[in-house]
C-alpha cells in the first residue's frame, strides 16, 4: 500500500537518510527501529511531506506523494501522530477533535465522525471541556491519536508512540493500536521500545545511519543474535543499544 | 573562483578603491561632491556599524539611529556648551554611545530576536522624544548648531571640502579597519559569528557569549557614535530628525543591498545606495525612500547576502566551520559531514 | 477610553498576525494610514456615505494586506526552508513600512489631510461632554473585536487559525492550508488596522507616518499583554491607554508617547512574556 524506495532525505545540506526502503500492506502493522540519529522520525516526516527528499520514491497506492504537501497527504487518507506535542494546548479537548474534521465536507459528516470517536475513547467525551493541556501524558497522547482518526485515515504514522510515557500507558495506548488495526486501518510506527513494537507489528525494519540494516518479522528478529545484541539489547529487556 | 584568486581580487579591487577615494579631492574639487561623498562614506561607517552587531554577530538591533544621534548630541554638546575641542567630543560621543550599547546590551542577552529589535526601535525612539524636547541641552526640534567645527581647517571653500573630506575618509578607513580586522582575524570576530549561527552551541563550546555580545554591541554603538559625532561636526546642525526611524530605516537598508554579515559590504552598500538616493533626489524628493523600501524588501527575499554574496559563496562554510570549532580541522570542501546543529538530537530541527 | 480602544483594534491585529504567522509587522502601521486615506478619498472624493467610507477603508486594507504574503513573506520562507530567522522577516518588514509610507507620501503629499466627523454631535454625560464620533470609535472597536473573537472562537476557519498559531505542524496533519491561513491572518489584521485608521482619521490628522508611532505603541502593548495573545493584548491596550490619559495630567504632554516605551523596557526586563503569557507553547 504505502511503498517508500531508496529514499535520501534531511535538513537543510544534513543529510539523515540515505536511501532507505520499506514497504507497508494494507492492514498491516510495520514498524521501524534503530539506534539514535538512524533517521526514523525523518522517514516518516519526509513520507507525511514536512521533509522533502533529496531523492527516492514515495508512493501510495501507486500514487507518488513526493512533492505534497502534508495537507495534501492527509486528504489522501493518511494520519500522522507526531512525536511530541501534536495537540493544541490552549484548545479544549472538544476543540481538538472538531478541528480534526477540519476538512471533511459537511457538518454531518463531522458529526458522524466525532461520534465514532467518542465511542471508541468515551474518556473524551467526559472530558470534552477541558483544555487539552491539562490532561496526562498519556491521555494526551490517546488524544493525538483519537484526533488523527476523526478523518478515518487508512493509513497511520506513528511517531514514538510510546515516549515519554508510564508503562501502564504505553499499554493501552498499544491495545488501541491493536484495535484500530483490527478496524482495517495500515500503521507504519516508529518506536524506541522495542518490546512493544515487537508484540504488535507484523513486520519490523530497522534502521541505522540512514540505512535498512536488517527487516523481517517479530520472531525472525528474536531470532537472530546478532540482530539481539545490536538492536534489541542483551538478553530480551526493551532498550536502546549504547 | 578559487578562495586565493578572490582574496587577491579583492584586495585590488580595495587598493583601487582606496586609490579612488583617496585622489578624490584631488580629481573632483567641487564643493558639492565631495560635500555628498563625505557624506557617504560617513553612512559607510554607520551602516558597517549596524551590520557588526545585527549582520555578523546577529543581534538586530532597530535603533542605530539612536546611538549615531547620541554620538551626535554629545560631540556637539560638549563643544558648545562645555567648549571642548572637536576631537574631544568625537571622542566622548564614540565613548558615550559605547557605553549606552552596553548598557542595551544587558537586558539584551535575555532577548530573543524580535524582541531585541523591538527594545532597540524603543530606545531610539526615546531618544528622540529626549532630543525633542529636553530644550536646554539638545535645542529641541531646531536641533544644535553653532558649536564649531574640526579645527585647524584651510579658509577656502574648496580646500576646506578637501580637508574635511580626506579627515573623514581618515577616520572612517581606520574605523572599518579595526572592525573588519577584530571580525577577521580575532577569536571575538569568532565568538561572533558562532553566536550568530547558533548560540547554544557557542555557549557549549565553552564560548563565552555574554562578554562577546556585550562587546559587539559596544563595538558598534560606539562607532556609530563615531559617525554620528563626525556628521555633527561636518554639517554643523544636529536635529531629533537623526534619531528617527527612516534612519535606521536607510541605514538597514544600506546593509541589506550591500550584504549583511561582511563589514565592508554594507560600507559600500551605503557609498553606493547613498549615490543612488541622492540621484533620485532629482527625479523628487520622496521617490528616493520609496526605492530604499524596495531595495530593502527585494534584497532580503532574493539577495539576502547583498552585493557581498553574489561574489561570496565560499565563505558561507567559515560560519558552520567556526559554529564547531571543537575539531582544530576544518574541511573546506565537505559542508555535508559539518553538522550545524546540536549533536545530540536525532533530528536537529525536529520541532523547527 | 477612546484611545484604548483604538490601540485595541491595532494591537490585537497584530498579535493575531505575530501568533500565526511568527513575524512582527512592522508595516502595520501603514495599514492604519491606509485607512486613513482611503476613508478620505471614500468620503472627501467621492462622496460616499461615512458608513460606506469606513467599509472602504476597511476593504481596502484587507486587500492590501492579502497581499503582503504572496508576495513578501512566502517568498522569503520558501528561500529560508526551516531555519528560523525572525530578524530577516522583521527587516522585510520594515522594508515594507518604508515603503508604503514613502509612497503614501508620493502620492498623497506630506500635509495634513483633513477628515470630515463620520457623525456629528455630543452627548451629554454628567458635566462632560463626549462627540459622537468618539464613540462611534468605542463602538466599532468593540463589535469587531467582539467579532473576531467569535469568529475565532466558533468558526470553521477561526478554529484554524488558532490551531496554525498553536501547532502549524498539527495543523497541516489535519488538512489545514497554511498558506491560505496565512493569508487570512494578514488579510484581518490589516483590515483593522484600516478600520481604525478611518475610525480615528476625523480625530487626528492623517499624513503618511501617522501610523508609526502607533505601530511602535503596538510593540509595547503586545509585550505588555504578551506576544501572541490576543485577550493579553485586549487588556493591555486598554491599560496603556488609560495610563496615558492619566499620566498627561502629571507631565508634559510631548512625553505622552513615551509612556508606552517606558512600560515596553520595564517589561522586558522584568517579566517578558507579558502579563499572560504567551498563549501557545511554541
């Protein structure tokens, strides 16, 4: 579905990525790894369109979206949850959902929208008053995540889900991935706890210097020593290799 | 072109230059150009001035009229109400400025950019509030006149346009001088254009970024304080119109056309803008102004680095290279691997 | 009263455009003039009615700041990409400023040009009298800003020029076209500026600079309420515009102007985000 190819991309002359590749099927969960400075974030910043790439192939569904901007991304179908930040903090947490139905056509499209939403995080709907700053880490990352579904993306950009949060968060912030992938929706998730994302994906790719250094499944990641040491840390706790 | 051949390219075109300005007096001895080039070449420290501060070490400041007013104030001031020779006043004018460009400094350290430029438009708008109003020293809206000018000056019209011309040139040359080679060829100059580039990253490297920025604003409030002492004496009227807005307007101006960052860029940006301002006065009085509006907005988008730029490429490495002076190699031919960000994060701009 | 409310419309443009767009508008007060003149060509040339003259006005500074991105400011941030350098846009402003005022005065000349009261009359409170016109002020000031405050407030396009001020990455992942937010932004906050340029024109003189020292006020009320926060600004204007009628009853009148310099350096130095704060986190 979402096919990125050789992709050399970064900042200004800074050259982050240096032709990397992955591919994510519909309905899949993919998820990218890889020690500090590997150019994860960038990858998908530069698939969303904030980055443009110096060279490399983007597409969806055939369709290339170099050269897009990210609204036009977006109104391809496609969801991004930023790393940090992603809210609007003076915004209540009603705000927040309505203006992610900012493009879609009619009020009663919005409506129906915003219903689907509160349904799947009822939590919002009690909260609906209030300003979005003043709810916890993890809350506020449900809230990013709800609001990128308000326009029913079938594609999702996860940037580090799992930052910053208590485990007890990352753990339902996962459940819901698992949900909305069963609803059919494709994630592509850029994680530094490797633990997690090896639990959900289907497929993993791991990143180092701005290259694919190794990709395959959960269990053929575990599998492999050298990929173990290198990028899942020793022995089988989640962490960031020195 | 290679960095050698321009840097002996230059300092022909430079020797020529100097040559030029030099025989000036000698190849044009009217009255009224030498009048207009003295003029000029005293905008030339001014807007040098701006750019020390605002283009090389990147604090903008939007009140050079300010000092260059104080500088004027002062110099004329001591002469008529203390009677202190010229020179003195020069003197105590540059050394006053100076002096309120490190107390501006300050407060400054803790302002961001726009911020800076805000306070700095502020205080030169005080300034002038000040020089309007306070009678009994600065004359109020008549301005100052009557206090004299350089000493020992030949009688004759002519001689005495020559005269004042070659002391400015004098003064101004040594002034640019020193300014160009504390930018060049000083670890301050460094310490500059580190803060410009990236302040954090100069305080990491253990740059210490106060003293440095205190010093560039002393540095280039004091000479604009010079250039404003030089102008009271050579027009022998100081007016609040000094202090006004449309002259840092001009002066910025100046600097943009003739490339922000480079010391004699904006020098010759404001011989050059100063003679093109003075033509237009021909064609009618306000034109000149609208085309310095022009020039400014044009510049900025499409030639940020002015007249300098379009011969500099190659120097735009010094300034990442200086930014990480924590390797003593630099690699001129491989901007790539130079990093110009915080080393520590992933993605440097993450949140730009 | 008057004079805060007029700061008002000014300073909350610019704050509007400052928290949008992240760039001071150092023309804005040549939107004021604008306006200014437009209501006298409106008025004085064509003989159009003062309700009509004002909506001219307004129009037309509305149209001319559309403008200002297209040409200026999107071209100088496609040529920066992402490097931030708020000092280039603040000079291309300036450049602007020196621009539209010095063409003012080509066109118009440098005199002082005459406005004719959009109303006439004075009503009658206690012992004082206030002219209508400066009410008229008061009153148009109000219902706009209470306007705009509504339409930020519940309108599909105001909420997103909140949310282009609090998170333009946010926003663009929502579909939101900054470009065309930007536009907007400037588009309203000139627009204000003009209204309050025709508004006051009867009042004082209209010349080509009678922007700029509002403009610099603006500066200091925006710090004083915070930058980029638009009830900071409300408030503060109205404070700077008291303090002012207070404190000429104190000193010399040609000191009124420096009043609002000196609170902008008190505040700087002592608490420089203002009163509120900057309203987003950016």
């Amino acid at each position: 579905m979402l096919e990125v190819a050789g992709l050399r991309s970064g900042y200004g002359r800074l050259e982050i990525l240096r032709g990397a590749s992955l591919r994510l099927p519909a309905g899949f969960i993919v998820g990218l790894i890889g020690p500090n400075g590997a150019g994860k974030s960038t990858l998908l910043k530069t698939i969303f369109g904030y980055l443009r790439p110096f060279a490399g192939a983007i597409t969806l569904e055939g369709r290339s979206l170099v050269g897009l901007r990210p609204d036009q991304i977006m109104q391809l179908g496609v969801g991004f949850v930023a790393q940090a930040g992603g809210l609007f903090a003076d915004m209540t947490v009603h705000e927040n959902l309505l203006v992610g139905g900012y493009s879609l056509g009619s009020r009663g499209e919005l409506r129906a929208a915003l219903e689907d939403v509160y349904a799947r995080f009822p939590l919002f709907r009690e909260r609906r008053r209030q300003p979005a700053a003043s709810l916890s880490g993890g809350e506020q990352r449900a809230l990013a995540l709800a609001r990128a579904l308000v326009i029913r993306p079938r594609v999702l950009l996860l940037d580090e889900p799992s930052a910053a949060l208590a485990p007890r968060f990352i753990e339902e912030v996962y459940e819901t991935i698992r949900a909305l992938n069963r609803s059919g929706i494709a994630l592509l998730i850029v994680e530094q706890n490797v633990e997690m994302i090896l639990s959900v994906a289907h497929r993993v790719f791991v990143l180092d210097l701005g290259r694919n250094a190794f990709d395959g499944t959960p269990a053929e990641l575990r599998g492999s020593d050298r990929i173990r040491r290198l990028y899942l840390g020793e022995g089988s706790r989640a962490g960031i290799p020195a | 072109m290679s960095g050698a051949r321009f840097r002996s390219l230059r300092r022909l075109v430079l020797c020529a230059g100097g040559v030029v300005a030099a025989l000036l007096p000698a190849l044009a001895p009217h009255p009224f150009v030498l009048s207009l080039a003295t003029q000029a070449v005293i905008w030339a420290l001014l807007a040098s001035s701006w750019d020390l501060l605002s283009g090389y070490t990147g604090q903008i400041s939007f009140g050079h009229a300010g000092f260059f007013a104080l500088g004027a104030y002062t110099a004329a001031g001591m002469a008529k109400h203390l009677g202190l020779s010229p020179w003195l006043g020069l003197l105590l004018g540059t050394g006053g400025a100076a002096l309120v460009g490190v107390g501006v400094g300050f407060p400054a350290l803790r302002l961001r950019g726009h911020y800076l430029a805000l306070v700095t438009l502020a205080l030169a708008e005080l300034i002038r509030l000040s020089a309007q109003n306070w009678l009994s020293v600065t004359g109020g809206p008549f301005g100052m006149y009557d206090f004299g000018t350089f000493p020992g000056l030949p009688a004759g019209a002519v001689a005495r346009a020559q005269a004042t011309y070659l002391l400015v040139v004098a003064v101004v040359a040594g002034a640019v001088a020193v300014m160009l080679y504390v930018c060049r060829r000083t670890r301050a100059g460094q310490a500059f254009r580190a803060i410009r580039e990236d302040e954090v990253l100069a305080e990491s490297l253990g740059i210490n970024t106060t003293v440095y920025k205190l010093l560039a604003f002393a540095l280039s409030s004091g000479f604009a304080g010079l250039a404003g002492g030089l102008y009271a004496f050579y027009i022998q009227l100081v007016s609040p119109t000094v202090a006004s807005a449309a002259t840092t307007s001009l002066v910025i101006g100046m600097a943009v056309f003739g490339g922000l960052g480079t010391i004699w860029g904006p020098a010759l940006g404001a011989l050059l803008l100063f003679a093109v301002n003075e033509a237009l006065r021909f064609v009618g009085v306000v034109y000149n102004l609208v085309a310095v509006g022009l020039t400014i907005m044009v510049f900025v988008i499409f030639l940020p680095r002015g007249l300098a730029g379009l011969a500099l490429r190659r120097q735009r490495l010094t300034v990442r290279r200086d930014a990480l002076r924590a390797e003593e190699d630099a690699e001129p031919g491989q901007p790539e691997q130079v990093t110009g960000a915080t080393p520590s994060a992933e993605d440097p701009r993450s949140t730009a | 009263m008057v004079l805060g409310g007029l700061y008002a419309l000014f300073a909350v443009g610019l704050t509007l455009i400052f928290g949008v767009l992240d760039v001071i508008n150092v023309a804005h007060g040549e939107f004021f003039a604008v306006g200014g003149y437009l209501v006298f060509a409106a008025l004085v040339l064509l003989h159009l009615p003062p309700a009509a003259g004002v909506a001219v006005a307004g129009l037309g500074a509305f149209l001319l700041g559309l403008a200002v991105y297209p040409l200026l400011i999107g071209p100088l941030k496609r040529r920066l990409g992402r490097r931030p350098a708020g000092s280039l846009y603040l000079v291309l402003t300036l450049g602007l400023s020196t621009f539209l005022q010095s063409s003012l005065l080509a066109v118009a000349g440098g005199e002082y040009v005459r406005v004719p009261p959009l109303v006439s009359g004075i009503l009658e409170i206690g012992s004082t009298g206030v002219s209508h016109q400066r009410l008229l002020v008061v009153t148009v000031a109000a219902l706009l800003l209470a306007g705009l405050f509504a339409f930020l407030r519940w309108h599909r396009e105001g909420l997103a020029v909140r949310a282009v001020a609090q998170n333009p990455e946010a926003a663009q992942a929502i579909g939101i076209s900054l470009t065309r937010i930007f536009v907007l932004t400037l588009g309203l906050g000139a627009g204000l500026a003009g209204v309050g340029g025709a508004l006051m024109a009867p009042l004082f003189n209209v010349y080509p600079a009678v922007g700029f020292p509002l403009t610099i006020k603006a500066f200091a009320i925006t710090i004083l309420g915070g930058m980029g926060n638009l009830v900071g600004a409300l408030l503060a204007s109205l404070i700077i515009g008291v303090a002012e009628s207070l404190v000429v009853m104190a000193i010399p009148s040609q000191w009124q102007n420096g009043v609002a310099f000196v609170v902008m350096i008190i505040v700087l130095l002592l608490r420089p985000q203002g009163l509120l704060g900057r309203a987003t986190s950016r």
